[in-house]
C-alpha cells in the first residue's frame, strides 16, 4: 500500500477505523471520512475522524480527517477534492459509512426509512460517483492508465432480509445492485 491514497468512508468508528487503521499499517496515506454520529444517525462531530487520524499520524503514518456527509452530493465531492488537493490523487475508497434505525415494517417512519436509504445506499453513490469523476479526469488528462484504482461499497448479510431491517436491508441490496451495474 506503499504510496497508495485511500479514503474510508465512515473511518471513525467499527469496522472502517479498523481499516484505516490497517491502511496506514500497511503504508497508505489515509483520509479518515466520517460525520462522528452515532450508530443512528444522530448527532455529529468533527473530533472523531480527526482522532482516527491524529492515531495513525502518531503511529507514523500520514492521514488527514475530513467531516462531511458522504449522502451529500456536494460533500462527497468535497472530499475527493479535498485528498487530490492534500495528496494529488484519489487511489482506493472504501465506504463504510452506514447508520441503522431498527423498526419492524409496520412501525418504521417515514423519516426513519428515508435517513438509512439516504445514508447507506446515496452515501456510496455520491462518493463512487465523485471518485469516478475523478479518475476519468485523471485518465484522459494525464494518461494514468498504470495506476490501479478501487471503490469498495460494504454492504451486508442484511440484503438477503433481515427482521426488523426493512429499510436497512433495503439499502444494503441496493448497494449490491449498483456495485453489479457500475462495475460492467
């Protein structure tokens, strides 16, 4: 991962701090995304990616946070302009940035069912989308072709249903769709 600029999506917390952490292990310069809400969604603070990355630039890595909604359209591509300023390019993002709002079907909100969709399946649109963007540009305008670039969208076990996860599991199986369609 020598050389390699990476974005986690959702590096905060869990599994996606995990892989920052990883990352940077392995020799990546990471950029830690992550609103700092908790697991439903509420809330925000901009101190939890920044302590991911203070963590792994203590440890001797490189990282930089960034505080923004990956659900957000104008967000994610903030974020990738904001790593091609820091670092000069976007190598590998992988997405974890996910919330969840457990509801049996008949009970679920309006509201509760448009929060997770928005956040687990837009959120890894619009940074896909933006990343994309950017390594068509960077192809035609430089003609990087040699370099290998990645988009990692999680989803989970969920997609196949999940009591009490409709909108959930909703999302996750989009994920798993748009993955199959973008990837052709």
């Amino acid at each position: 991962m020598e050389d390699t600029v990476c974005i986690v999506a959702g590096g905060g917390n869990g599994l996606g701090r995990a892989a920052a952490l990883e990352l940077a292990d392995h020799g990546a310069r990471v950029v830690v995304n992550d609103l700092g809400s908790e697991v439903d969604g509420t809330g925000s603070d901009a101190s939890v990616p920044e302590a991911v990355a203070r963590e792994i630039r203590e440890a001797g890595g490189e990282a930089m946070a960034h505080h923004g909604d990956v659900s957000d359209f104008g967000d994610a591509d903030d974020l990738v302009s904001d790593t091609v300023a820091e670092y000069g390019r976007v190598d590998f993002v992988c997405n974890f940035a996910g919330i969840l709002r457990d509801c049996i079907s008949y009970k679920l909100s309006e509201d509760d069912w448009r929060e997770v969709i928005e956040t687990n399946l837009t959120g890894q649109f619009a940074p896909l989308q933006a990343s994309a963007k950017h390594w068509r540009e960077a192809s035609e305008e430089r003609y990087d072709f040699d370099r290998q670039r990645s988009y990692l969208a999680v989803s989970a076990g969920a997609a196949r249903g999940s009591l009490g996860q409709a909108s959930y599991a909703a999302a996750k199986a989009g994920v798993l769709g748009m993955v199959r369609t973008v990837s052709n």
